[in-house]
C-alpha cells in the first residue's frame, strides 16, 4: 500500500495547517494510501552548522537531535503533504530548518532525492495573497530539495485556528489534493501563469526581456495576460534544465559542494594568511543573557 506523510509546520494544535493536511490525508486514505503525520515543532531540530560532515565525509550529524528521523521519514515516503503557515512572509521557521539539513539526504537514504515522486504544498495565511510573500516557492523548494514534484499547491486563508474549516470550497480543494495527489500525472504545460516547478508567481526580469523563477530557472517570455496576471510562455526545453532535474542536483552536489573541499584545502596556506591579522585582534561579542 503507497504511503502518503502529512507535515504540518505550525505549533497550534488543531490550527489551519493541521487541519487542512488531515483533510488532505484523509482523501488519500479514501483513494487506498496509508498515512503518517507528523508536527515539526515536536521534534528537536536543530540548526545547521555548516560543518558539511554528512556530504563531505558521509557521517551522521555531529548535532544528533530529530532531523536525521524526520528526514528519514520524508526521503521513504511515497507521497507527502507538507501543511505550513505563513509567518511574516514566508514559510514559518519550522520548515526552514529542517530545510537547512536537507544535505543530509543523500547520506541518510542514497538515491531516494533522485527518486522522483509527488508533494502538495499548503500554504495558510492570515489575509488572502497580498500578505503571502514568497511562501509558495520557498514551500515548494523545501520538497524539491528532497526530490518531489510539486503536484498541487493549495493557499488557504483563515486567520484563527481552525477557522479554515469554514471554508468548504477549501476543505475540498485539500480533500481533492490528498485523494489525487498518487495518481496525478506529471504535466510540463507550456504556458502559465505560474512557474510549472514551484508554482511560484515571482519572477526575476531578465536583462534581455526573459522572466526566471528564481528559484527553479525556468525561463520564459511573457505573451499576454490571464485574468490580473501575465501569461507566460516557458522555453522548450524547461522539463530537462530546470535546477531540481536529478541529475543536475547530482551535479552540483558531486563538482560545487563536493568539489570546494580540494579547492578549499589547495588555498589553505594563503588563506590562513589572510585570517591572521583577525586571530589575535579582540571582539567584543555579545553574550546570551544568564538564565
Ligand atoms: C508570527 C506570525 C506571523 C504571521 N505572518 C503572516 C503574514 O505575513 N501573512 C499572513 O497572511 N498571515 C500571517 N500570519 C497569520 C497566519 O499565517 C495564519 O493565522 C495561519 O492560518 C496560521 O496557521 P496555523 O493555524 O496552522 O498556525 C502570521 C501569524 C503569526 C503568528
């Protein structure tokens, strides 16, 4: 039986985001899934520190908190729905930080990133979009990251906790989202208005008049419009150049991340040199209250 993981980002307890991803788990479960959920912020995780352990040398992490589990338990799922408020324009933290660990990925489940298969992302907020940021695509990289594709995306707006059960035409969309989400096909339309990876709606404006989304690198010109918004038409060969393609993130992991180690190393002597003059010289560093 396909295995479909609920994540919701948000500390409150029957909050929106919980509430639309067990929606959503529940039309999984009606179209034959079994479901898992999980709360981040139950788990103890920590920040990155950037000591890059796990792709360098292929250790577990010396921080030894939940990220390695709640990773682990995304890089086996089958399917996911990742349920998260918008907190000061973005993603809540929550997400973030488990996001910042997601390099562990490759040393903690070999080969599962490069195995492709199907994420939502839901996205609760206060007010409708115009307070919505960044959120959508910061979501959606999160699980691109860890090598789904993004199926759905769901912006659902409800300020109290559990408000957004008010809403039913939004209570469906997450039951539709969950129920489809193991069968949906995976299409590469030609013309959007958002970009068809991360279904995010900002773009860069390119020098040569070309739009980009900053975070997948899809590029594309803009031929009309659609309703409020521009209707974009995407270059050709986006489906096999996009940053999340398997073998691209394979790439840059292998000769940019892999590959600064022996650069760093062959640079050592002269950079030592330039750290010096900073060894010896006094800072004065704010220190944490005493509890
Ligand atoms: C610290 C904080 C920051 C927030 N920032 C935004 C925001 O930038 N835009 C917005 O539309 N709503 C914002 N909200 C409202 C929440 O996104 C909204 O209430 C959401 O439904 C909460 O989901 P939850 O019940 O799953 O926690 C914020 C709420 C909090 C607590």
């Amino acid at each position: 039986m396909p295995s479909v993981l609920g994540i919701v980002g948000s500390a409150r307890r029957n909050g929106n985001s919980e509430m639309m991803v067990r929606v959503a788990l529940e039309g999984a479960v009606a179209s034959g899934a079994q479901t898992e959920i999980l709360r981040l912020t139950d788990f103890d995780i920590k920040p990155c520190r950037g000591c890059l352990s796990c792709v360098l040398k292929d250790q577990d992490c010396p921080q030894g908190d939940d990220a390695e589990f709640v990773l682990g338990k995304l890089l086996t799922a089958d399917a996911v729905v990742l349920g998260v408020p918008v907190y000061v324009l973005s993603p809540a933290g929550s997400v973030k930080m488990l996001l910042d660990r997601v390099l562990m990925a490759e040393h903690i489940a070999p080969g599962r990133s490069r195995s492709p298969r199907p994420a939502a992302a839901i996205v609760t907020l206060g007010r409708s979009d115009d307070w919505i940021g960044f959120s959508v695509p910061l979501l959606s990289s999160t699980l691109l990251c860890a090598g789904f594709w993004i199926a759905d995306t769901l912006v659902a707006p409800a300020p109290g906790p559990g408000e957004i059960l008010l809403e039913r035409d939004v209570v469906e969309r997450s039951r539709a989202i969950g129920r489809d989400l193991l069968s949906t096909e995976r299409r590469f339309p030609s013309e959007d208005t958002r970009c068809p990876i991360c279904f995010g709606e900002a773009f860069f404006l390119r020098g040569d008049g070309q739009v980009e989304c900053p975070i997948c690198l899809v590029q594309g010109e803009v031929i009309g419009r659609r309703g409020e918004k521009a209707l974009i038409r995407f270059d050709a060969d986006y489906p096999t150049r996009h940053r999340f393609v398997p073998h691209l993130m394979e790439d840059h992991m292998h000769n940019w991340v892999r590959a600064s180690q022996p650069r760093f190393l062959a640079r050592l002597d002269t950079i030592r040199q330039a750290r010096a003059p900073f060894k010896d010289k006094p800072v004065d560093w704010v220190k944490p209250p005493a509890r």
